[in-house]
C-alpha cells in the first residue's frame, strides 16, 4: 500500500527558503503526478504545483517566481523548494499523488515563518 | 487564478441528505470533467471523495455523490451520518493547465 512520508524545516525567518522532501513508500513512483498543496492556518487549501515523473512542472501562478518541485526517481522522493517566504507562507503544506485524483496525502508539515 | 466559490456552510440532520455546490467558471468547472471532492476532518490531511465529477474511489460509502451542471459542480450526501462532518472541498482542472481549489464548506450534522 503507497504511502508518503514527508519531512522538512518547521520555522523559518523571513527571506529564507522552504524545503521539504516527501517520499514515497510501498509502490511504483512512475506514471504518476506528484504534488504539493498547502493550507493556511484555519484556511483553505491552495494548489502550489505538481510534477511529472520525467520531470515536467506545473505552478501556481501566484507561486511561480519563486517555486520550483524536482523529482528523484532513484530515491522515490520529490520535492518543495519555496523562496523568499513571508509570513503568509505560514502553513500546513501536503505532498500528494495524482492531479486528476489526489488519493494519497502526505500527513502534513506545518511551517511557520517568523522573525 | 479566483478560488472556486463554496458556501461556507451547510447543515443537515442524521439520515437527511445534503448539498454542497462548486460555481467555478467555464474555463474550469465548466470546461472540463475534472472536478473532485475532498474530505478534511480537523487536524487531518484531505481524503477523496469523488474525482472526474462523478466517480468514487474505491472504499468511498457509495452515499456520497458528485454531479455538474453548466458551471456548478455538487456534492450530495445521503444518510447523514455524525461521522460526516467535517469541511469539504471541491477541485477543478483549469484552461491554464493549473488546479483550483474551492473556499471549504464546513458541513455540521445536527
């Protein structure tokens, strides 16, 4: 059964970049989409952007400028880089499989950006 | 990209059903049959619930539903259950070739 673990940097001071690694555990990583969600502290969710195992990209344009999500299929991992945060990047960011269907959720890592 | 538009609630009591609407645009939910549903219980990650407008993941009580007319997407739950509550989200594919998510609704069982 997949599932995904990921795991990154809680707090971060303004102008910093976020990273975090989510992997893969339990199936093929191939011929799937991968991506990531965040949510704001008693908000909604917001798409950042999903890759293709080749290594093909999609962003937010609201996140564009400063996203990048790569892949490493030799480790079953891909991941989040975020620059230049703020607070409003304070949130729970999710990793997820799929675009069409988002079965499989990462479990969430709060990031909480602060002087 | 605008967040699909959602109320932000919706109520219902046990063995009642219920509706949760989408209103996107005709350059997302409108244009394309890509539209899921998430569940979200506090402090959890999102669960699918309904994807390609209509159809249920494996595992997914078959009282939950998804359809779409025009522009507006929905979400039916039938047989109410406590264990339903929780906020949902709806999803749509975008002309863009990006991914937009609806507001939340926050649907409480009496």
């Amino acid at each position: 059964q997949v599932h995904l673990q990921q795991w990154g940097a809680g707090l971060l001071k303004p102008s910093e970049t976020l990273s975090l690694t989510c992997a893969v555990y339990g199936g093929s990583f191939g011929d799937s989409y991968w991506g990531w969600i965040r949510q704001p502290p008693g908000k909604g969710l917001e798409w950042i952007g999903d890759i293709w195992q080749s290594g093909r990209t999609y962003y937010n344009p609201s996140l564009k400028s400063r996203v990048t999500i790569s892949v490493d299929p030799s480790k079953n991992q891909f991941s989040l880089k975020l620059g230049s945060v703020t607070a409003a990047d304070t949130a729970v960011y999710y990793c997820a499989r799929g675009q069409y269907r988002r079965d499989i959720w990462g479990q969430g890592t709060l990031v909480t950006v602060s002087s | 990209q605008s967040a699909l538009t959602q109320p932000a609630s919706v109520s219902g009591s046990p063995g009642q059903s219920i509706t949760i609407s989408c209103t996107g645009t005709s350059s997302d939910v409108g244009g394309y049959n890509y539209v899921s549903w998430y569940q979200q219980h506090p402090g959890k990650a999102p669960k699918l619930m309904i994807y390609d407008v209509t159809y249920r993941p494996s595992g997914v009580s078959n009282r939950f539903s998804g359809s779409k007319s025009g522009n507006t997407a929905s979400l039916t739950i039938s047989g109410l259950q406590a264990e339903d509550e929780a906020d949902y989200y709806c999803s749509s594919y975008t002309s863009s070739t990006t991914w937009v998510f609806g507001g939340g609704t926050k649907l409480t069982v009496l």
